[in-house]
C-alpha cells in the first residue's frame, strides 16, 4: 500500500532564496485553526518546470513528501503540481 499526500490550496506567497548561487523556490499557504489561529505552511517546490507556472492567488494542488525534525514538519514537492484554478 502506498500512501500520497497533496496539499491542496491557494498560493498566498512565492519565495525566492538564494544560497551559494543556487535558487530555492518555496510557496505558502495560510491555514486557519481554531485553537492556534494561523499557521503558514512553506512547501520546498524541486520541480524547475512548475516555478514558471506559480501565481500568487492561485489553486493548486502539490504532492508532497513529509519530514519531521524536532517536532517541526516540512513539506518538499515530489511530483509535478496541478493548477486547480487560475488568478484571477
């Protein structure tokens, strides 16, 4: 049994880091609970051919891989995103 994991929403932010000339792209998602109130969730985009297709606003769906490290969790791209829905 193989279990996928996507993480479905609308791109609140497009970041752009560089380090040691090499360009990482992470986008954000803003999650509202009710308990914690909002928690922004950063998924590491490794497809090079999705960065041209990322739009602030937009709803997209990304599978993603999972780790945890010291009780935090991180979110990294393992397969091409699908656009749900363009901007507007």
């Amino acid at each position: 049994m193989q279990t996928n994991l996507t993480i479905n929403g609308n791109i609140m932010a497009i970041v752009e880091k560089d380090y040691n000339n090499e360009k990482t792209v992470y986008v954000q998602f803003l999650k509202e609970d009710v308990k914690k109130g909002f928690e922004v969730i950063k998924v590491k985009m490794t497809v090079q051919s999705d960065y041209t297709k990322l739009q602030q606003n937009q709803v997209v769906s990304i599978p993603v891989n999972l780790a945890s490290v010291n009780g935090n969790i991180y979110f990294s791209q393992n397969a091409e995103l699908k656009v749900l829905r363009e901007q507007k």
